[in-house]
C-alpha cells in the first residue's frame, strides 16, 4: 500500500514554536513500523516557519511576506535536520522534497515531480515534502500543505492520505467552543460534509485548519483515495490511519470516478482571484452540454488576470457555476465580451475557456 502522510505545524512544535522532538521520533517509529509491513510511505510535513520563528527568537509569527520566506529558509534545514536524526537509528534514509503550484499546474513539471518521488520510492527512501516558503509568495503559493499533500497522493496513485491534526477528525461543530459537537466517523463520497463550512487555522503557528483538510480531503475523494484526518498525538495513530479495519478519526471515502491532476489543479487547488460571469444561456450550455465559453455569453469581469490564470464561472446571481484556465487576459476579454464570432476582427478567437480547461462544479455535488 502507498500511503501520503501529512503533519501539521501545531503537531510538529510546541507552543513556542521549538520542535517536538517526541513528535519526530513517534512519526519515525510509525512510518518504520509501516515500512517493515511492505507500505511505502511519503511525508508531507509543515513547520518550517514555526522553526524559524523559534530560532531566531522572534516572540511571534510575522505577516510579511520577505520575513515569512527568510524564516522559512532558516527553519527548513532545522527540519530535515530532525527527520534525518530520528529516521536514522530505523535504518531509513529520507529526501527533501520542495514543491511549489508551479509543479502540479505545469504538465511537464508535474511529470517531473512525480518522476523524482516515485524514483525516491524505489530506492527505498522516505521523501520529506513540503511547500517551498522560501521562494513563493502569496501571488503563487499553496498557502497551506494539506492541499500539497492530496494532490502528491493524486501524483503518485496513493491508497491513502492521512492528515494528522491537533483534532480527533471532523467534528459537527467546531469542539473547541461547542460542548456538544460531535465527531464525524465517516464521510461518504457524495456526503454534503464535504463541502461543509470549517474554521481556517486553528493556531498561530500553522497556516492550515479543518477548512483546508475538508478541501483535501475532497481532492483525494476525486482521486478515488481514501482519506483519514485523526489527532497526530493518538498512540499509533499513523498506523491504525492506514488499517481500514481500525476505525479512526474521521474517514473519507474515495470515488470511483476520478478527475485527471489538470482538472483537480483548476477545481480545487488553483487560487482564484476574479471571475468571468455569464449569461442564462451559456449556464445551461455549459451544465447541460459541456461546451466551452465563448465571447457572447460573458456578461461581465470581476477583477483583472492574465491568459492561462484560473478564474471563477458565476451566474448572473453570482452563483459558482465552474472554474477554469482563461485562454485570454481580462483586458482583452472586456473588448470582446458578448460579441458573437461574426462580429470579430479577423484573428481575434471568441474563445475565453475551453471545455478541456474548464471544471463544471456542479458536476461534482
């Protein structure tokens, strides 16, 4: 079985953001113990800023963007210092692993990717994976490494990701303020929970929280890969997580249809800044017949892009109707919106996102 694993900041540090040593050496332990029972194993790990934080002696997360990176460098080989040290004495080696968007939105870059972790994989080695802070900033990051963990499951056709929080899974409500929530043990593949609104990060040293592992969990669930989200201090945990006969945690089931990485990358992982809204008529196109859109059914732009960016699909009550790569930057879209193909120049194109580029969400209620 190949599993995807990933930890986050508020498990991997103390409140002060130094690294918990504990927490290295159980993950160590678990991901030993999976290895010796033939599982093949990749980490998705945060923490570096946290790191940083703790080594420079700054009291506090900062909020810009120069200092977040610098942080980011400094923390990072903490990181792998620590991995190095604790999967040592298992007789494990592990590799560091910085991805960025680019690698999973780019077809040959993804190629690449996926190429170094599977090759990784033969050789024995645990890969250590995570966002590269140091050189993205908030116009081309993740933002969080849930997302980064589900599509590297997708990547590498993972049986299972498992997303180790400071929460016992999904909950109805948020437990820390809710006495009488309840945890959710299991999510079915067309359950509504998957969309369910969550809290953004649960600490100051993380970047993530349950709206991000809902958000993963849903790539995953595409991808036709289960998915656990559990506590990353429960004894064991990582190896219950991936026994399916232990019931852990919340579980996510997978689909048995799956979307390509393409279309996964525009649904659920691309960051979306504007929107290109659209008439009744090329809703019901688009829903009903899958075409691509064109010029006449752009009723209006919301914010600027450039060619090839993702951007929201509404309606004319601003409903989300699909998402997509634009084929045309904003500024020449706004020339031609709503004009038929007749009424173009020659060589102007009246197409704005083709169907190929383009991901009806409403589909995948």
């Amino acid at each position: 079985m190949r599993v995807v694993a990933k930890v986050g900041t508020s498990s991997v540090t103390h409140p002060d953001g130094t690294l918990n040593d504990a927490m290295f050496t159980a993950l160590a332990s678990q991901i030993a113990t999976l290895r010796r029972a033939g599982h093949e194993v990749l980490l998705v790990t945060s923490g570096a800023v946290a790191a940083g934080v703790a080594a420079t002696g700054m009291e506090r997360r900062p909020g810009d963007v120069g200092t977040l990176q610098a942080l980011a460098a400094i923390g990072q080989s903490r990181l792998m210092e620590r991995y190095n040290a604790v999967f040592a004495p298992h007789g494990l080696v592990t590799a560091q692993v910085l991805l960025v968007p680019h690698d999973f939105g780019d077809r040959q870059q993804y190629l690449h990717a996926r190429q170094t972790m599977l090759r990784l994989l033969e050789l024995g080695v645990v890969p250590i994976i995570n966002e590269n802070d140091a050189i993205a900033n908030d116009e081309i990051r993740f933002g969080d490494n849930d997302r980064i963990a589900a599509l590297v499951a997708h990547s590498v056709a993972a049986d299972v990701l498992v997303l180790l929080t400071d929460q016992e899974g999904l909950y109805t409500k948020d437990p820390r303020s809710n006495p009488d929530a309840t945890l959710v043990s299991a999510v079915a593949p067309d359950d509504d929970l998957l969309s369910v609104a969550a809290g953004s990060a649960g600490t100051a040293r993380g970047s993530g929280g349950m709206a991000s592992k809902l958000s993963a969990a849903r790539i995953a669930s595409w991808s036709g890969i289960r998915t656990v989200i559990a506590r990353a201090s429960r004894e064991h945990v990582l190896v219950d997580a991936v026994d399916p006969a232990v019931a852990v945690g919340t579980t996510f089931l997978g689909r048995d249809r799956q979307l390509s990485a393409r279309r996964l990358w525009i649904a659920f992982a691309a960051q979306t800044e504007a929107k290109v809204v659209i008439d009744a008529g090329a809703v019901g196109a688009i829903e009903s017949r899958g075409t691509s859109l064109l010029s006449p059914g752009v009723s209006g732009i919301e914010g600027s892009f450039a060619a090839g960016d993702v951007v929201d699909v509404v309606d004319p009550a601003g409903q989300l109707v699909a998402r997509g790569a634009v084929a045309m930057a904003s500024t020449d879209l706004a020339v031609i919106r709503g004009k038929r193909a007749a009424d173009l120049g020659d060589g102007v194109s009246s197409l704005v996102i083709h169907r190929d580029e383009m991901v009806v969400l409403s589909a995948l209620r």
